[in-house]
C-alpha cells in the first residue's frame, strides 16, 4: 500500500459522516490510482458515483465496489 492510499484511508476515518460522493470526489481530486491500463483518481472514481455515505466503511466499499465493478451489498 502506498503512502498515498494510506492517506486516503486515514482521511476517511478522520472526516465526519454523512458525506457525499461530491464532496469526496472534490476532496480527493488529486489523489492517483494506477490502474493496469490507465491512470486515474480517487476523485474521479468519487464523482461517477451519487451516493451519501454514513460511514468510512460505506464510502471505502464504494469506492472498491467502483474499481472492482463488483456489486457491494448495502443492507
């Protein structure tokens, strides 16, 4: 794991809830994500998704469930 995602990941836990995926698509604009055939980031990733997020575990499945194109069950 990069430094980076490692930010990313403690940005998560640190930010209150509820939080949209706008505003952690504008907040993580410049964070990367290598891709096997492009580049893109977490913001982009954030931004193709409308969604409100209760909780740093609701937003992180999210974004997997994005990169992934697996289907994260929201019960």
């Amino acid at each position: 794991m990069t430094d980076d995602f490692e930010e990313f990941e403690t940005g998560l836990e640190d930010r209150s809830y509820p939080v949209s995926s706008a505003e952690l698509g504008a907040e993580y604009a410049d964070q990367p994500i290598d891709l096997p055939n492009e580049t893109e980031t977490v913001g982009d990733v954030f931004d193709r998704l409308d969604q409100e997020f209760d909780s740093a575990a609701e937003a992180r499945e999210a974004l997997y469930g994005e990169l992934t194109g697996e289907d994260v069950d929201r019960a």
